[in-house]
C-alpha cells in the first residue's frame, strides 16, 4: 500500500465543510420544524377524521414511505418547475421535500402516540368539562408527547442524515462539500473519513441533547 | 323551596343501552335526591358502571332520559334524541364529578396541577384562586404536603384521593364514584372512604358504583341492586343487605359475594 494519508489539504478546504455542516443543521432544523407542524395538525386530524381524510393522509403517507428520497428530491427540484410554473432555489427545493417527507413520517410517530394515550385521560378531561380543544391541548397532546420523545429523536437524527440527499441537486451542505474537495484534491480516504467524523460527532451531539430532554421528561412522568 | 328540595336532582327515567346486539342496560330507572348517597352494587356486566357513564355522558344511552337538575343529560331533549354540542357537552359534565377506578389522574401535572385544570380551564379562575382552592382541597384529603408530587410519586391512595380532591374541587351537583377503590391495595381502602365518609357528612350528594358491602351499608341513603341491565331492587341497606332478602338474584349475589369476602 504505497497511499499515505495527508490531511493539509483537508484543512486547506475546511472552510467548505464547516460550512457545509452548518448549512446541514439549518435544513434539517427547518425541515423538521416544518415537518413537525405538518405531522401535527394531520395526526390530530386523522385521529378525529372519517375514513375518506383517513385514507388521503394514509395515501400520503404511503407515497411517501415507499418512494426513495432521492427520488422525491429530483421530482420537486427537476419535475415540478417543468410541469407548474414555479420558480425556487435548490436548497429552497429541497427544504420543500424533506419537510414533506419528515412530515409523513412524524404523522405516524404522532398518530400512533395519540392513539397510546390511555382512554381513561380522556375521560377524565371529559369529566371535569373540558372541551374537546382543551382535552387535546391540556391532555392529549402532553401524553402523546411523552409516549413518543423516544421515537421522536430516532427521527430527528435520521432526518439530519437525510440532508445528504441535497447535495444531488447542488446544495453546499456538508456531503456536497466533501465530494467538491475530493474533485479539487483527490484525497478521496481523508475527505471522507473527517466528513464521517463530522457526521457522527455531530449526530452524537444531537442525540445527547434529545436524550437530555427525553429524561427531562420522563422524570416527570 | 320543600318543592325544589323533594324533586330528584338525578332521575333516570327508562334508560336503556345497547353495545351492538348486548343489551347493557334495559329501562333503568333510579333517582337520587339531593344530599343523597346512593350506591348501586351488582354482579360484573350487570351495567353499573356504564350506567355511572352515561349519566355525564361519557357513554351515550339509545333511549330514556337523565335529568340532572331538571337538565336533559347528553340529547337536547327526551324527544329528539339530538346530541348537545360538545360544548354544551362539556359544560354539562362540569356540574357533575367523577372519580374512576383508574385514578386517571393527568400524568404530566403535580396533584394541585390536576385539581387547578378544570379549575383554570372550565371555571376560568384565576392561577392563584385555583391554586388556593386546590390546596384547600388537598387539605381535605390529608395530603396538602403534596400538592407538588407528580402522580407517580403517589400511592394509589394518594392517587385516588387527589382524584377526589380534582372531582370535588368543581363543585358539582353530585360526585359519581365509580368503583373507587377496586384498583387498591387493601390496606388503602381505608383512607380512600374516609375521604368518601367525610363528603357524605357534608351533604354532598352523589351516587356511587362498589364492592365494599360494609361500606355501603354505612354510608348509602338507598341502595340500588342491579342484575342483567336492569334495577332489580332498591331499598334502605338493612334491607337489600339482609340476608333474608326476598330477591332471588340479590340472595344469590349476596351468598356468592360473602363466600368470597369472607
């Protein structure tokens, strides 16, 4: 094996993957966030619905579920703007698609804790005269939360890893910034080993920061 | 005003429920006047707790009426069978309490938290007016020390007279208990009617669901015995606790539950 590794023009370059990993964090924050808002109100509407919403957001879900999201991210940023008459920037594009798509998966982690939430709860909330708005914002939701924290941070952090996907569509976040450096220096090994340990480090960070608020929590259960 | 005080505060009038083709209630009919204890004892799948359910109307009822205060329950009127609004609903149920099995206390609120909620919400007191007259109600139940304990750092006793404390604290018409202290450990049991005994003594009227024979035949006005859906007897304690009972089923119920009491 005649490769020494050399990791000076890793450093030369850092700027790209610092950059890169911020701009990571940003989509993936706002994706989610926008995910969240989107798995909420479709969750506590599918709990509530008849079968025809059920099986429009069940329809969503699916699609979803079962479409690679590489895929998804290509539809959105190639094929709809070719179709409709819109306009928007990569990272913009892909912000759209991964708030769709955390947003289907959050429905069913939202959905299924809803729906874990014991009856009895309920029927207390009924019994003191809450309306069905004040069981669902003083009752409901709190358990659910509970209930879900856990499955919630899995997402959270396989979201983060999503953003990858980005940089097929020429988004500067961090893997984008890798493979620039590794087609302006060839240190193939270097650029990826010290992406991978941003990565985990930071994948590390979050899920330390989650488990500290799911033990908050849970502590006061 | 003799008038007003005679006239039933609860009357079930010919209430009959069906869970698919199970007739779990057929034309129950029952009164509870004001400052009455009635509690209703029965065999398991006798409908006493779906009966406790429907009168704040957790569980709809297919036919007959309820009347709390001269009020129809649930359906606007006897005749339409027309469901309230969930508002209307919800305030209905805030004039009557209920304690449950469960406790079903709210896991994320401290035991004041879980009293001050339909304090704050529905009654739209202030933070400190709930606060202080969820103390006051804590106080009553022998655990004023805990109003800051979250649920699961009570015992089921604890738990359960925080449920009480949290029916109570609205002030309602009647209490319904529904086999209250089923779900404790016996040594508990105690402090749990107690607390019942003492509201009983202030006059508060309520109906309850138990097993706890002794208990009933202390504290109930009447006692309703029900069998299959339907009241099957109701009279003074002494005299549906007798032994002798003409009751056929009662008989039977009273000498399967002694056997397994005693």
């Amino acid at each position: 094996m005649g490769y020494t590794l050399n990791f000076n023009l890793i450093w030369r370059h850092f700027d790209k993957l610092w950059g890169g990993l911020l701009l990571s964090l940003e989509l993936a924050v706002i994706s989610i966030a926008i995910g969240i808002v989107i798995g909420l109100v479709l969750a506590v509407w599918y709990v509530s619905a008849g079968r025809v919403v059920r099986s429009i957001i069940a329809a969503y879900v699916e699609f979803i579920r079962n479409v690679p999201l590489i895929l998804l991210v290509y539809l959105v940023f190639y094929g709809l703007p070719t179709v409709v008459d819109i306009a928007y920037s990569a990272p913009t594009s892909f912000v759209a698609t991964l708030s769709l798509y955390s947003g289907a998966y959050l429905v069913e982690v939202f959905r299924s804790g809803l729906e874990a939430v014991p009856r009895g709860q309920l029927d207390a909330g009924k019994a003191i005269g809450l309306t069905p708005w004040q069981r669902l914002i003083h009752v409901r939701l709190p358990t659910m939360l509970r209930i879900t924290l856990p499955a919630l941070s899995n997402t959270f952090l396989s979201l983060f890893k999503d953003t990858s996907v980005a940089s097929v569509i020429s988004v500067p976040e961090l893997t984008y910034g890798a493979q620039w450096i590794n087609f302006n220096t060839f240190r193939i090994v270097e650029v990826y080993l010290v992406t991978t340990a941003m990565y985990l480090l930071t994948g590390y960070v979050l899920l330390f920061a989650l488990r500290l608020v799911e033990r908050r929590f849970r502590a006061a259960r | 005003m003799s008038d007003a005080s005679n006239a039933a505060l609860l009357d079930v009038r010919d209430v009959s429920k069906a869970f698919g083709t199970v007739e779990v209630l057929r034309a129950v009919s029952l009164e509870v006047k004001r400052g009455e204890v009635v509690t209703i004892i029965g065999p398991s799948g006798s409908g006493k707790t779906t009966l406790l359910r429907c009168v704040n109307f957790l569980e709809s009822y297919d036919s007959g009426s309820i009347r709390i205060d001269g009020k129809e329950v649930g359906y606007r009127d006897a005749g339409t069978r027309q469901r309230r609004s969930e508002r209307d609903l919800a305030a209905m149920r805030a004039e009557t309490g209920m304690v449950f099995q469960s406790f079903n206390l709210f896991p994320h609120l401290t035991a004041a938290g879980n009293i001050m909620l339909g304090l704050r919400k529905v009654r739209g007191k202030s933070e400190a007016e709930a606060r202080k007259i969820a103390e006051h109600w804590l106080g009553r139940v022998g655990l004023a020390h805990k109003a800051d304990s979250l649920p699961a750092e009570l015992s089921g006793g604890q738990q359960q007279r925080v449920g009480i404390a949290r029916a109570v604290a609205m002030e309602p018409k009647i209490l319904l208990l529904d086999e209250i202290t089923s779900a404790l450990d016996p040594e508990l049991v105690g402090e749990v009617l107690a607390v019942v005994r003492s509201l009983a003594e202030d006059g508060m009227t309520m109906l309850m669901v138990t097993h706890e024979m002794a208990f009933a035949r202390d504290a109930s006005s009447r006692i309703v015995f029900m069998a299959d859906g339907g009241v099957s007897a109701v009279g003074p304690p002494a005299e549906i606790l007798a032994t002798e009972a003409s009751n056929e089923r009662l008989r039977s119920f009273l000498a399967r539950f002694r056997a397994s009491h005693f």
